[in-house]
C-alpha cells in the first residue's frame, strides 16, 4: 500500500528524496524516461514518478523491484546513497 507524502514525517521525507533523487539518476543514466522503465520494470508509471520525486512511502518490496532492475542490492543501493 501506498501512503501519502502528507503523512510522513519531515525526517522520513528528507530520506524519501534521497532515495528519490538516486532512482532519478539511474534511470537518466540509463536514458529511459519513466514511463518506459516503468513498464519494464513492471510498476506502475505513477508509482515510481512519485518515488523519484519523494512524494509516496513506498513498500519495501517496491523498492527490491527497482533495484532488481537496475542490478543493485539495498545494501549497494544505500551504500551509494548521497
């Protein structure tokens, strides 16, 4: 389940960005818009356009999903993590 940004506290959110930001930057490293790795990742568009932007508290399962996609671990994910 999805929850709304609005609800997340201002230390969750800033974290959410991070994570956010880092997703953009794969995915503009790859070339990809987000509609086209969203299909071939298997997430709905509007799910990961809200997670590169921070706006939603995403499932950690959705983020395993990503990941997957672009060949990292969390831990690499995290490691990388700005």
């Amino acid at each position: 389940m999805v929850k709304k940004s609005d609800a997340i506290p201002s230390e969750q959110k800033k974290l959410l960005v991070q994570i956010g930001k880092k997703l953009q930057k794969l995915r503009a490293d790859r070339g990809k818009t987000y509609v086209e790795t969203a299909k071939e990742m298997g997430v709905p568009r509007n799910t990961l356009n809200r997670m590169e932007l921070g706006q939603i508290n995403f499932q950690l399962l959705t983020l395993v999903r990503v990941l997957n996609y672009y060949h990292l671990s969390i831990s690499q994910f995290f490691d990388k993590l700005d």
